[in-house]
C-alpha cells in the first residue's frame, strides 16, 4: 500500500515536472519567435528653416508731416504721379473749417440718401455697412459710416429733411472762405504709406552675391532721418532678406518659387523668388527673397520673423527596428507577400529622433513598398524567401 502511494506520487511529481517544462519552452519559444508586423503608411514632411529677416523695398521719403499737414489718401493705398496726396494748412481755423466742409458734405449726402427711406431699414442698413467694411478693412468711409450708425442708431434715426437747404447755404459759406490750405501732390506715382523708420533709403541693390551675411543687420543698426508726410514705395516688387545655414541655402537654386510662412505682426503664407544666395561666410549665406504680391499688407513693416519651406519628404514610416543593414552596409526591410518575407532595399530620406525613419524602396526588382503593403518589424532569423506566415 506504501509502495502504490510512492509510486503514484512519484509519478504525479514527474508528470507535473513535464508539463511545467513543456509550458516553460513553449513560453520560451513564443518569446524567442516573435513575430511583428505593420501596414506601411505614406507620410509627408516639410524640411524648413525658421529664419529673421528684413524686408527691403524701394521707397521715397515724403517731405512735410507736421501737425498741419493732412493725407487725403489712405494707408497702402496706390496713387498716380501728380495725385494729390495731402493738403497743409497755413493756420489751425483754416483747419477746423476744412473738418467742418467734410462733415457738411457728409450730412447733406446721408439726408439725400434717405429721402423716402424707411428709418428702420437704414438703420439696419448702416450696421451692415460697417461689419463689411470692418470685415473688408476697408476704412475709406469710416467718417460716413460712423455718422450713419450715430444718426439712425443713438439718434433713433433722426433726419430731418428741411435741413438741407440750411445745410446747402452752410457749405457755400465755408467754402467761400476756405482759404489758407495748399494741396500736395505726389512726386511719383506708388503706395502711400505713414510707416517711415529711417531704413527707406537701404535698397534690394544693396544685397549681392558679394555681400557676406554679417553686414546685413549692419544695414539696419542706424535710421536715417524719419521726419516727413510718410514715403512712396515706388517699386512692385519687395524682397525679404534673411541669414539661414549654407548646407539649406545652396538648395535654393535663382529662380525658385518656395514658400515663405510669416509669423507675428504679419501672419500669411507668401510664394517667393529666390534672387540670390551669398557666399557661405561661417557657414551661413545670405539668401534674398522677392514677391510682387501683398505689397498693401507687407507696407508697414521691416522685420518680420518666417518659416522658409525648403521641399517636402514623402516615403513610408518604418520603426528604427524594422531597419537591417547587410555586410555591406546597404539598408534594408522586408515586407511579407503572401506567406514568405522579400526583402526591399531602401533609402533613408528622414530620421525622427532615431526612433522611426521615412525611406522609399530603391530598386524595382521587388514588389516594392507601397501604402498598404506588410512591413516586417521583427521576427527570427529572418531571410529573403523564409516562410512567415
């Protein structure tokens, strides 16, 4: 009885020692032979280079700008040779008197407007005015739309037709004695702008191949005389002149489009022209930029920091552990076809952080790499041809 109770238990130890092995190799085995695999997915990424630059117009200091001088034009807007642009005044009553036919001549022609007018409509009508104005930034009829939202809104749209005789015979008076003010007239024709800073006499003739990108903050350090009615830019076309790294710079051949992503004060994507690259001087060149697009926006300003878009990358992303290297040094994949594993030399285009890679197949012999197609990210002794599947 002793004996049969050895036995069994003998027995039980060795069956229970076999199972425990058998599940500890097949344990080991599934570790061993882990088999992994991932759609290839198509994936597209910007090379660029953040930049800060300058932006180099051609421009005409105006004469005049003091406190009795007056523009009759608007900021960016384009005028002609011979235009008038502003108008000074010899005193501050011939002034007050040239405000005082301007808001004359407003009201007469909002009471002419609204003859036979429902004053709710108007009202209505002028809020919409506005908005679209605003919207527009459009501010050439600021003074008429403020006087319109004033008079039909906080004066419960008030107006009194029997004013415009009495109105009619006001301006003939103020006309009549509107002396002391002379028109100006603009030197050349271009757009008018307010924002002078001292730089308009540096010129897109002062970056060359030549010029070496250390003297260009050199050409901005020291503003010239800014008093004045404002300046003409005169040309149309504008560059933006920027310091980037020689290794990006010699990629951007004469006389190609990129684009350039502005940011800050002057927030846009702009198409520009690369007219011409320095010499590399420490390593950087000096590249400058042009566009004959947008003058009216880019007006006001001088620096303005950009992202210059140098290409696009475009492969398949692969995990840095689906890379294998030969005795050679060649890189490659493989992809599973069917039930066997092909392997697919390829080009490594773009590294992230040394964890994942975008690459392209470089030979047509295979089945290729394409979207969709099964990258093999990690398996055992894997071969070209080894059944995986």
């Amino acid at each position: 009885m002793r004996r049969s109770d050895l036995f069994i238990k003998l027995t039980t130890g060795v069956l229970f020692l076999g199972i425990l092995s058998y599940i500890g190799v097949y344990i080991f085995r599934g570790i061993r032979d882990t088999f992994v695999t991932m759609p290839a997915v198509s994936y597209t990424i910007e090379d660029s280079v953040n930049v800060s630059g300058y932006i180099i117009r051609t421009e005409a200091l105006l004469p005049g700008g003091g406190a009795m001088i007056l523009p009759v034009v608007d900021e960016g807007v384009r005028i002609g040779a011979g235009q008038p642009l502003a108008v000074e005044y010899t005193s501050l009553a011939a002034l007050e008197t040239a405000s005082e036919i301007r808001a004359t001549r407003l009201r007469i022609a909002q009471l002419e407007g609204a003859t036979g007018r429902d004053p709710a409509v108007m009202s209505l009508q002028s809020i919409v005015d506005l908005s679209r104005a605003v919207q527009a930034d459009d501010l050439q009829r600021l003074d008429e739309l403020a006087l319109s939202i004033e008079t039909y809104i906080f004066e419960n749209g008030g107006s009194d037709e029997s004013e415009l005789p009495y109105l009619r015979t006001r301006l003939a008076s103020l006309e009549a004695r509107s002396h002391g003010m002379r028109t100006i007239y603009a030197p050349a024709a271009g757009i008018f702008s307010q924002f002078t800073d001292g730089f308009e006499s540096v010129s897109p003739q002062d970056i060359t191949r030549d010029t070496p990108p250390s003297q260009l903050a050199g050409l901005f350090e020291t503003p010239g005389q800014i008093q004045g009615l404002g300046k003409l830019i005169t040309g149309h076309t504008w560059y933006y002149a920027v310091v980037i790294p020689s290794a990006d710079a010699f990629n951007l051949p004469v006389g190609r489009s990129v684009p350039v992503q502005f940011r800050g004060a002057y927030n846009a994507i702009v198409n520009m022209q690369v007219e011409n690259v320095s010499r590399s001087e420490n390593g950087e060149s000096l590249v400058l930029l042009s566009s004959d697009r947008h003058m009216r926006d880019i007006a006001p300003h001088r620096h303005l920091s950009a992202e210059v878009i140098l290409g696009e990358v475009t492969g398949i992303r692969i995990p840095k552990e689906a890379i294998h290297l030969d005795d050679y040094g060649a890189t490659h994949i493989f992809i599973q076809v069917g039930v066997r594993a092909e392997r697919v030399p390829v080009e490594i285009l773009w590294i992230f952080n040394g964890t994942c890679y975008i690459v392209r197949c470089v030979s047509a012999r295979t089945s290729g790499l394409r979207p969709g197609a099964t990258i093999i990210v990690r398996a055992n002794d894997l071969f070209h041809g080894k059944i995986v599947g």
